[in-house]
C-alpha cells in the first residue's frame, strides 16, 4: 500500500519510494554542482514549519552587490506522512503556510520559479553537500497538568535526532546555525556533544575540526509583516568558538537587513538561548500581572483597559505594559518559560526554578477559566447553556489556532454540559480540537445563543453591529468581550437591547 | 520647657505658642484678602514632605497669560518636633529638601522672596481660606514581617485624620485634589464620606453641596529634573462626581505644562487611584522577574546585562525590561503594590490578592540576602568578616536612602557578625539606619576590608580605579558588583590584581 501524505488543502502526495530517492540523489548532486559553478554557497534548512519555510526563502532572496543570488537553498523536510506534502508544494511555487502578508506567496514563487535558487527535499543527503545547515525543527516543551507548568518538560528526541542526521552527514566544516528556539545550553550540551560523537564515528579528528555550532533566534510575527518580521529586524547570536561566530556572523549579514538593524553579539550560545526564552517571560509575565488586576478593576468598577492606555502614556518606562485578554496562545510565550525552567536542573542540573516566570504561565494558561467564570455570574448553571464563541485563533485577525485559548475555554464549557459551537473568519481547521467545527457564517452559531464570547479581536467581530448580533441569536443574550472589542457605545447599545454584558477588565460595565 | 524642632542642619526652631498661632491666623487671613484682592484664587497644600514643598512651588510658579501667578499657596505642615522646622526653613526662601536639580532652590527663591506668593504655616485655620487643598500626606505601608508582604497593611489613621481636618475647616466648594498614592478607593470610601461627617456636624448640607474630591497621582522622580518631574510630565486624574472633575482639570491645566503633556482623565477616582499602584506594582515585577533571571545567569556563565541589552534593542515592545541589582528601594515600587493588594481586602471587603505582584515585593525585599549568598560562596563564615560596603541610597547618583536594599544587606552582614563599614558621597544622614555612619572618605571604609561591595552604581564609583580600590585595602579583597558597575575591562584589571570578583546577573566572571 502507497503511504500518502495529505496536505490542507486535500491534496494527496505518495512518500517518495527508495527507487525516487535514488535519483532524487542524484538530482542534488546536479544542482549543487551546478550552483557552485555560479559561485554560489550552499544553505539547507532543516525543517519547513512556520519560521522554517519562509527563513528558507529569505536565505534564497539574499543577493550581492550585483544583485545575483548568494545562496543556493534546499529546504529538508522528513518524509513523514504529516509534513511530506511541504516539499512537492513548495517545489511548485507555493508556500505551505497561509498568512495575511502578501509577500509570502510572492517571495515562494520568486525564488522556485524565477530566480530558481531554492527547492524543497526529503532526502538526508542533502546534509553532505552544504555549508550551511539552518536549524528549524520544530520543539515544544510538555506540560503534564493543566495549570501546572512547573512540571513541565522538553523532550529533545527529535530535536537530538535531527542533530545526529546532521553530524552523520556533514561536512566537518560545515556551520550548524540552530534558529529553534532551545532550552539555554542546547547548542553547548546537546547539539556539540552530538555533532562530536557522530564525528568521531566517521573518523573526523574533532581536535583539529571542532564541529561549529551557532545560536540565533528569531522573532517572527506571522500576520501582516510575516517575512519582515525574519529579514528586517533585530538579531541576536552567538557560537560555540570564534570560527562559528564568525561564519554565523558573515551569512546574517548576508542574508538579514543588518544594515537598519545591526546585528547583537552575545558571549555564549547560552547567553543567546537564555535571551529568547527570557524575552517571551518577559512578555509571560507581564500578562500574567495584567489578569491579576483585571479581576480586581471588574470588581471595583474599573475599566483596566483605560487604566492601562493612562500608564502607558509613560513612553519608554511603561509602554510595554501588555493588556488581559482571554488567555495567552501562541507557540512563544506558552512554552519558553517551561524550556528555561527544565534546563535549569535538566541540562545544568541546578536546584531552584524560575517561579514568577513559571507562576505566570500558569496563570496565563488558566485565564480561560476566569471568562467562564464571568459566564457563570449571569448563569451558574453552564449544563445546556448555548454558547457562541466567536474567535479560535491565537491572536486577532489571524487564522494561527496553535495553543489558543480558545481551546481551553471551549473545553472547559463542554466538560460542564454547555452547547458550544465556534466561529472565526480566518480558521480553515482547528487541529488542536478537531472535533470542533470552526463556522465562517455568524448563522451558524449565533441563532439561539444564550451567550455570545467574543473570545479574539478580530476587526471583523468589532465591526459587528448589536442590532445584528442580538437579532441572529433571537434572544437578549449575554454578551462577554474578553478583548476590549467593545467600547463604552457599543456596550451601551447592547444594554439598550436588554442584554447583559461582562467583559475582562472591563468594571466600569 | 519650650519645644523644637530640629532641621537636619541642626538648626532648632521652638514651635509656636498658642499666642503665636492667633498671630498667625490674623496674618493667614490678612494675606489672603490681599491676594484676593489681585484676583488670585487661595491654594493649600497639605503635607510639605518631598512631593508636597515642590508641588506647592510649582503651584505658586504658574502664571496665566499676563504673566502674573495664577494663585496664592499656603503650605501646611504639622507643628511637629519631627517636621516643624520646614514651615521656618521655607519661609526665608529655603527648601527642605536637597537635590540634585538646581531648579529647587531657584523655584523655591522665586516663589517665596520675589513673587512673595507661597508661604509655609503650621495653622490648620489656613483651610478655612483656600479654593483647593492639594492632599501630599505621607502614607506608607507597613509590613510586619521580611519577605512576607502579603501580610503588609495600610495605617490610614494619620491620613484620616487630615482629612478630618479639612472636612472641619474649608468651604463646602473647595476642591479637596488628593495627591498622595493612596490604596484604590481611599477618595471614594475614606476621603469623601469623612469630609461628609465633618460637614453634617457643621450643619452643611451634604445633598447641595456634596464633597468635592480628586484624585491626581504625581509621578516625581527626585535627581536631577525633580520640578520637571512634576510640572512637566503625564498626569492621570479623576473626581468623584462631574463638579470635582471639572475643577481638578481647571487646576491642573492652569499648574501643569499639559500642552507638552495632556492630562488623562478616568472615570472614577478608584481607577486613577489603581493606575497609579498597578504602574509601579508592574515595575516591582519587572524587576523581580530579573533577579531570578540573573541567578540563574550566574550559574551558565552568561552576563544578564548583556542579554538585556539584547533584548531591550526591541523598542516598544521589550524596551521597558528592568535590571537587577542589589534590591529595589525607594517610595513607591516598595510599598505601592502592598496598598493595592490590602485595599482589596480592607477597603473592597473582596477575596483574592494580588498575587504576581505581592511575590515579586517579596523577592524584591529579600534580593539583598543573594548579595550575600555571592559574598559566602567566597567566604562562607561572615564573623568578623570586614565589609566594605560602597552606596547605602536607594537610586544611583542621589542621596535619597528611604527604603534603600543596602540597609537589608547591612542588618543581614551585622546579624551574622560581619564588621561593615559603609560609605555614600550623597548621603548626608542614614535616618532608617542611624547606628550605621556613612562616610564620605575612602580611607575610612576600604582601609583592611576583605570585602567591596559596590552596592549602589554612583558615577563615583565607577570611575574608581582597581589599583587605588586594592592598594587601599591593603588586601585583595573579594569585588562585588551588585550594579552593572564594572565593564569586562575593569572585572579583568581586578583579576590580574589578584581579586577575586563576583556580580549579580554576572555569570561571566
């Protein structure tokens, strides 16, 4: 039987079959020979996931002072059966991700089809032919219990896997540019560790070629300035020696826009990794303060949002203070606080942990339960309780349902017997909770709603009239704004229909 | 026998007879019909600590378009033995407070020797005068026990009393404009239901002449822009009913550069109230979340700072991320937090407490203690261990010690038997600790220590120089930078002079 790897559009794509990847072998042989002749480098970049794909064509689009191409890439991706359709997609043009920035699919088909500098395989070969390996593969921290991240763990089998395809494949002078964002002491105590051993197997004198290992994170948004995001903006790195610094050094500057945001040099890839993981706890944090005083400016009469534009007024001291929300989703802030805090006794084996950061992604992760609270004030009994809940997506006006949550609250709503059906206008699937169905029509789940959650901040929901609202569900139902959409107008014109309405941080309603 | 108050000059002032406060009253009244009668309205301020003396300049300081001062400022200060002194001191156009910011006692010059329209008094008659009262009681925080702020409360009673004062005194439409950081809903539940007591018993009634009441939060900084801390920066206000809030922006617009910087209004006093708390609670958290960070640092080599500056180049989004140091001092991010999480309880009569907040005082408070957890990894006995410890104010560069970490960090090294000598060029007096001498001589702290603590970032120090820092202790003592204070070049020079050298959030050393 033909494995077949399904893309999300229904595509089927066969995995390549030993015959295909002979020749595919052959074929990158080809290509690269013929890239060199043009005076180009080699770049592969391992793992084809939201910074990987796009990393990978910013790599490509990179051009010299005459404006010809600097790099030649082949992005790899394993030929599994969830992830094997990025590679025949993308090899015809098209980017494997969906994104509101136009720029993606216009940089996919510049580099595939015009400047034809960068093709996607499956095959491990490719490793033996580059000089640089971009790491992307993808690493999610686990958190065991719900609400208790400090149990949270890393598990880096895959990620060690990738790294020991590498080792065995490599050129010994080969720099490894790990992009992932890792545990702090990735790079020092698992990356060159391994990349040593497999060296050793393949009788590399380490002393004299000490493999070259380099850290630099990004800080990609998807949403409207997707592959900005990755080119045009600050760059923190570092090496495991002087030789990788260097290399990493020269192909950022040749591939970033370096020139409006110079690079940042940091001593150690430990400092590198603990910056990335300590700025999304900065973020964490200051969320997780956020939900603290939402809930008591709700009981006070107080409208937080308010509050927190009246602070921020204070550039440069206090305009960073984020705002409550329904939850924090996304694959940054949920899980960074959980990689640092592992490592500290996984990879360093030192007592103590990172409590504010790691109590704030507690927080953070239960902030859902605080919405169904408010619910509750109205209706305490959720046991057939209509529920709308409009917005799955991590953040608003994206269709990125990756931690949302949304999740949490739809889940904690059917765990007591309440009715929920979902709707968001940029959610083709909600993989995370596939048994939900994500409506695009507000027919679908308004009619006969006893509650309406606006749960993300979609422009298109703060648009939405109260008039139309309260008229589709035929009722005078509870409205619950989880993300300031209303203001005082909106929420006055929803009283004047004989609805309730509660809102996070919202006191004043 | 005569009481006095002595001013930190040593200079002593009697306080005033009953004889000389009926002189005083005769005076008080006689200056403002005259002032009146040049068509300036009569402002009080209550409370000449460090906001109260300059706010009230700065209110005599403005001018409408004619050039002439807006108002005539009475300046109350309790005849206390503690405080008496000032209401003397300001009256020959001196200020009772030293700073760093020459505009101090030009203002105060200004005000009270050329445009003679700002005088200091002790008698309460003063507030049967005036068109507003700016409320600048001081009003701290107690808590009970170290590293246990969640059992902090607020003692309103000198407070209340003020307020009883005025609610005994003013005219039923002077504005009472409460300028002190109070717990949120302190106008709302103290202020303006004593101010009604007071006018029943006067036989006012309270229905056509309700309490006019504001609430307005300073955000000073004293250092080098004190009066520019106030006068020309963002402020946040709000009233308990519409006449309140009217008057309170005619106020401040008519005192404040709000051209430069427009005034925010909220709704309601309990939100300017919260903003004020929840703006410095969320820098307490900031900071509390790097010392955790930093220890962490310290133990994988990495340099916090470092990583900081890394991430800080993300303006507008992590620009705000604090540092660590020795501990947090001061007024405000000390206390504030505490206010805020005890009026939930005490004045809201509500569950719950402001977690992420409240623990992040706490680790603020106790940050001292991993200085000397630093100093033990090196000499793990602290008994007549001889410390020298550089900087005992709680900011850089500023004299001001209220509050300051250095003062946890010298109890915990006496406690334990360590011989401290401690040294501040800006500290004139160490009130919190006045069995500690603070010296303004190198020679009369370094000489035999076996232990440098630079514990505050003083320019002064910084510019030391190793060879004269070592030789003066005659010793290679062990370097403690709690401060960012000494760059890789200085840390190396201490090395090669045989120091040993450690810092907080400097894993690199």
């Amino acid at each position: 039987m033909l494995k077949t790897s399904i893309a999300p559009d229904g595509k089927e794509y066969p995995l390549p079959t030993a015959e295909e990847n002979e020749k595919e072998r052959l074929i990158l042989e080809q290509i690269t020979k013929e890239q060199r002749a043009l005076g180009r480098k080699i770049v592969a970049v391992q793992g084809l996931g939201f910074v990987g794909c796009v990393m990978a064509t910013v790599v490509a689009d990179a051009e010299d002072s005459n404006g010809k191409p600097v790099y030649y890439v082949h992005g790899h991706q394993r030929a599994s059966a969830r992830s094997y359709w990025k590679v025949p997609m993308i090899n015809t043009g098209v980017p494997p991700v969906s994104s509101s920035d136009e720029e993606v699919p216009q940089i996919f088909h510049r580099c595939v089809v015009e400047k034809k500098n960068f093709r996607a395989t499956s095959e491990d070969f490719v490793y033996t032919l580059v000089d640089v390996v971009v790491v992307d593969i993808q690493l999610d921290a686990t958190k065991p219990a719900f609400g208790e991240a400090e149990k949270g763990y890393c598990d880096l089998s895959a990620f060690r896997e990738g790294i020991r395809t590498l080792g065995s494949h490599i050129r010994p002078d080969c720099l490894v540019l790990v992009e992932t964002t890792v545990p702090p002491g990735t790079c020092e105590k698992v990356v060159k560790p391994i990349l040593e051993e497999e060296f050793i197997k393949r009788g590399i004198d380490i002393v004299k070629n000490p493999p070259l290992v380099a850290h630099s994170y990004e800080r990609v948004m998807p949403g409207e300035h997707y592959v900005a995001s990755i080119r045009d903006f600050w760059r923190v790195f570092s090496g495991v020696n002087e030789k990788s610094i260097e290399l990493c050094r020269e192909f950022l500057t040749n591939v970033l826009n370096v020139e409006q945001y110079p690079l940042t040099q940091l001593d150690h890839t430990n400092a590198s990794e603990l910056s990335k993981v300590m700025e999304n706890s900065y973020r964490a944090t200051n969320i997780a303060l956020t939900l603290e005083w939402a809930k008591f400016a709700e009981q006070i009469g107080v409208d937080l949002f308010k509050v927190r534009d009246a602070i921020r007024k204070r550039k440069g001291t206090h305009d960073n203070l984020l705002r409550p929300s329904l939850g924090v989703g996304g694959y940054c802030l949920t899980k960074d606080p959980v990689l640092a805090n592992w490592a500290m006794g996984a990879l360093f084996g030192l007592e103590g942990s990172l409590d504010v950061a790691i109590r704030s992604v507690n927080i953070n992760d239960t902030m859902p339960l605080h919405t169904i609270e408010l619910i509750k004030k109205v209706y305490p009994e959720l046991r057939n309780l209509k529920v709308a809940v409009l917005g799955v997506s991590y953040l608003e006006n994206l269709g990125d349902t990756r931690h949302s949550p949304s999740k949490t609250l739809v889940e904690f709503l059917r765990k007591d017997f309440a009715l929920v059906k979902t709707h968001d206008p940029y959610v083709e699937a909600w993989p995370e909770l596939e048994e939900s169905v994500v409506e695009r029509e507000y027919d679908a789940v308004l009619p006969e709603a006893d509650v309406v959650v606006f749960a993300v901040g979609h422009d298109q929901y703060r648009k939405l009239k109260p008039e139309f609202v309260v008229s589709s569900t035929g009722k005078k139902p509870l409205i619950v704004d989880c993300s300031n959409l209303l203001n005082d107008d909106t929420i006055a014109a929803y009283k004047a229909l004989g609805c309730k309405v509660k809102g996070v941080g919202k006191g004043h309603i």
